[in-house]
C-alpha cells in the first residue's frame, strides 16, 4: 500500500515496505568499500596487451605465409575491398606520421635524448637487467658532474 507523506513523497507501507528494508540493508552492508575491487580474480594487468601482442604476432606470421597471394586474389575478385584497404592503410599512415608528438609531454628535443640513451642501452646492455644500468648510468653521470672540493 503507498501512503503520501508529511513531505509530499509517496511511501511505501507493510510487508512489503519491510521487504525493502532488509534487502537496503543487505545491499549497503555487501557494498564495495572504497579501494575495493568489485572483482579481484579478474582480468589481470597487461592482459589486453599480451593478446593484443599475440594476435599482431600470429597476423604477421600469416601474412609471411599468405600475404602477397591473398592480395592478387583480391584484385582479382574484389578490386574495391583491396583498394578500400589500401585507403584506410594509408590514411593512417599518414595521420599518425603527421601527428605523432612525443610521448609524456616532452618537447622533440627532450625526446630525441631519451631515444638515444635507449638506444645507448639496448645497444651496449642487451639482455642485462634494467636496474644495475640505471644505476650505472646515474653513478656515471654523478662522478661526470662532481665537483672538486679544495682541502686547506
């Protein structure tokens, strides 16, 4: 049954105004917590990009395999869905050419010397472990810029 109330709002009366109750307390007591994960057995970190990483490996090798004779058969068969393709191809190519920027907000200066030092590293660090590097490097630069202190 619904009542209208002091306030104005229709109210709910009964077993059944009861029935809600419990079940809106039942809710609030299972509700998340804050920082709490809704599903924490779920997908995990990095997930996406490792089947993201697998496909594109697995697309290469058929492409190895297949590519040059799956494209004269489409200029054969469909000349339109190859030359649709070779637009949307090239359309991006050419976009993210003209708008690639450096990542992290850095100024093409600044990135040019990262790209070196990464360079540097997988160069002359190829299979060591990424820490004992850094800290190579930054004892390096350290000892490079220390300044001499006078004794008296």
């Amino acid at each position: 049954m619904f009542l209208l109330g002091k306030d104005g709002h229709t109210r709910l009366q009964g077993p059944i105004s009861q029935t809600f109750s419990v079940r809106r307390r039942q809710l609030v007591a299972t509700a998340w917590k804050p920082g709490q994960s809704g599903n924490p057995a779920g997908r995990p970190l990095g997930a996406r990009a490792r089947i993201s990483e697998k496909l594109l490996a697995d697309l290469a090798d058929v492409w190895e395999e297949h590519g040059l004779s799956v494209l004269q058969r489409l200029a054969i068969t469909d000349a339109g869905k190859l030359a649709q393709m070779l637009t949307g191809c090239c359309r991006e190519a050419s976009s993210s050419a003209s708008s690639r920027e450096p990542p992290g907000n850095l100024d093409p200066d600044e990135w040019t010397i990262l790209r070196r030092v990464i360079d540097l590293i997988q160069q002359n660090a190829k299979g060591a472990e990424l820490g004992p590097v850094l800290q190579t490097i930054e004892d390096a630069l350290r000892a490079d810029q220390a300044k001499m202190i006078e004794s008296e």
